[in-house]
C-alpha cells in the first residue's frame, strides 16, 4: 500500500507543479522600482506649499505639534536643490502632527509625476513618519497609472532643515512592486 502511495505521488506530483499557477513576481508580469527624489515642505515665505489648516487646543502649548493638520502641495525634483533641479512632480495631501511625546507625523500624501517616465501615475504613500529619526519608513498603498496595484515602501531621510522657517528638503527612496 505504501509502495502504491510513493508511485502515485511520483507520478502526480510533477503534474500538480506543473499545473500549479506561478506566485514569482516575475512570472506574473510584475515589476519592482527604485525611484530616489527630493520632497519639498515650504512653510515660510510669500508662497508656501505646506499649510496648517486645523489644530486643537492642545496644539498651542505642544512642543511637539501634537494635533495641528497640515495640507501639502509640495514639490517633487530630481535633486535636492529646489531652484536648479528638475522638477517630476508633486506631493499632495495631509500630515498630522500625531505624536503627543515626539515629533512624530501621520503622513497621507500621493507623489503626483508630471514628468519624465513615469508622467501621469501616482503612488500612495501612507504611515508614521518620526521626524528627527534618521531614516523613517512608510508604507506605498497603492498608485495609478503605471503604479496601478503598487505596495511596497518609501524611506526617508532629512536632506536639510532650517529650524528658523521650518523648511525642509527630505530624500524619498520608492521600493515599489505593480
């Protein structure tokens, strides 16, 4: 009777394999991208692209924010500085100051390119950003266009912050699969 199992199990088994549907990403069509740009939050001048549109009560004696909601339009580029590097988009959406011990934002934005290859997608972008921790995680929820189906993560870490205006330049690593 085990002798019978074993020959069944030799037979049948290179015809489940076979029949198996393939899990690999690259057997699916799927494909996995690296994109490094610089994100810019103005919130000094005559022109700013990050602004505060709610806060609690809480907000005005917070060292750390906790409570303020801020609108974001920032811009995206290639390189970190603002004026002489190539624009590919923009970063819209919201940042919560969420963290009541540390600074500490609920990020929601999308990555809105208007330029170069990727022109017309977007990719999500949702989590907890720890803004004085060298390099923080968050979580790619999904995308349009190319980026349709995207997940994955984005890194980021603090290229310049001018604690005087509150202006900063954060480099954003994208690891995205769609």
């Amino acid at each position: 009777m085990a002798a019978a199992a074993a020959v069944l199990l030799v037979v049948l088994l290179p015809i489940l394999v076979a029949a198996a549907p393939a899990a690999s990403a690259a057997s699916s069509g799927e494909k996995s991208t690296h994109i490094k740009l610089y994100w810019h939050d103005v919130v000094s001048g005559p022109s700013p692209t990050a602004v505060p549109v709610a806060r609690a009560a809480v907000t005005n004696t917070s060292k750390t924010a906790f409570g303020a909601v801020v609108v974001i339009d920032d811009p995206l580029t290639e390189g970190p500085d603002l004026k002489s590097s190539k624009p590919l988009g923009r970063a819209q959406g919201t940042y919560i100051g969420a963290g009541k011990d540390e600074v500490s934002l609920m990020m929601n934005m999308n990555f809105v390119f208007q330029a170069g290859k990727y022109n017309g997608s977007t990719v999500a972008i949702m989590g907890r950003n720890a803004v004085f921790n060298a390099v923080r995680e968050m979580a790619v929820v999904g995308g349009t266009g190319v980026f349709r189906m995207a997940r994955g993560y984005a890194q980021a870490r603090t290229h310049t912050l001018d604690l005087k205006t509150g202006d900063a330049t954060v480099e954003y690593n994208l690891y995205i699969k769609h």
